[in-house]
C-alpha cells in the first residue's frame, strides 16, 4: 500500500530526499496493508485504497473487498530480505553515487526492510525471475507507453530518461533478490527477453 503523494513529500523531507519517490521499502504504509491482509483472513473483508501510476498517488474511490480464503500478493520486492550491511558501502549506480554518498538512505532503506517480514509472511512464495536488469527498464517503459495512452494518463506520465533514473531507484535491491531469492522460493518462474514465460 504505497503512501499518498502528500504523505510521501512530508516523509521524504523528515528523512531523506530520495524517499519522494515511491517503491522502496520504507515508502508503504505498512500498517494499512497488514490491516487489510488481517481483515480479508479474519472474514470481515477490507478497504483497500487504489494506486493511480499515472498520477503518482491515491485515486479518492477506495475498493471494499470480502472475506478471501486465497490471497495474491504481488509486488516487486514482496518476499525481499535486507541485505548485508557490508553490501550497502558500495553504490551500485550514478544515483547512488550522486544522491547518497554517506549511505543513509540505502541503509534506511534496508533497515525499512526488515520490518516488512512479518507481512510477507505466507503459506507459498512464488518468484517471477527476469533475464536481466535491462529488461526491467524495457519493461517499464513499456508500462509508462501505455499509460499515456490510457484514458487515466496524465502530467505525471514519465519519459524514456526519466524511467531509466526510476528504476535506478530499485536497481540494488532488484539485483539482491535476483541473486538471493531462487535460493529461497517454493516455485521460480522463469521469464524471457519478451516478458513470457520461458517453458524450455
């Protein structure tokens, strides 16, 4: 359950700048989503509020869903666990180099992480592993392409470069679960180049 935008600036301006953009971990609004995984287990349902990407926040509609005996959590670094602190001194790309030299918002970020645990908790753990990092950011822009030719794309509709710095946001963490989680996952889907899955 990612934050409002209004919520996100004034978060970003308490701890670091590079937490105006949402994602990573430390940017959700934990509690809500554990009241809303609570709700739909326990058989009262939940509010559940909608994520406009084109928009970069909430939409006003919020989603009242029933009671579910399954449950599908899908998110980028659902199931991610933090990294050894000893990993984090290097920067991983310009963004890193540029915008957290002194290593506090990846180490804030990491230690978010670990917080996250208790929610992620489930019965099965099924990884999507794509080909590359590359093809993370073809994949996005790709997203962003039609969203701008949705009838919800707006202003915020982002362009080929500006991708490539976002996702640069996600790229050290995106690289540790590819690395970390096979090893861990009941079930490993393999995707191609053309963001199918592989069958041989």
């Amino acid at each position: 359950m990612q934050r409002t935008r209004r919520g996100q600036k004034q978060f970003a301006r308490k701890v670091h700048p590079l937490l105006v953009v949402r994602g990573v971990p430390g940017t959700h609004d934990l509690a809500l989503l554990a009241d809303v995984i609570a709700g739909l287990k326990s058989g009262s349902g939940a509010k559940v509020p909608q994520f406009d990407k084109a928009r970069d926040d909430r939409l006003p509609e919020v989603l009242s869903l029933p009671a579910a005996q399954v449950i599908l959590c899908e998110g980028w670094c659902w199931g991610a666990v933090p990294e050894p602190e000893s990993r984090l001194l290097a920067a991983t790309n310009e963004l890193e180099r540029n915008f957290d030299p002194d290593c506090v918002w990846r180490q804030f970020v990491n230690q978010q992480l670990a917080s996250y645990q208790s929610v992620f908790m489930a019965d099965g753990f099924i990884f999507f592993q794509v080909p590359s990092f590359e093809a993370v950011f073809r994949w996005r822009w790709q997203q962003e392409v039609e969203l701008a030719g949705s009838q919800t794309g707006g202003q915020r509709v982002m362009s080929e470069d500006e991708v490539r710095e976002f996702i640069s946001y996600y790229e050290r963490l995106t690289r540790w679960m590819l690395e970390e989680m096979p090893g861990r996952a009941d079930v490993i889907v393999h995707l191609n180049e053309h963001h199918r899955i592989q069958t041989t």
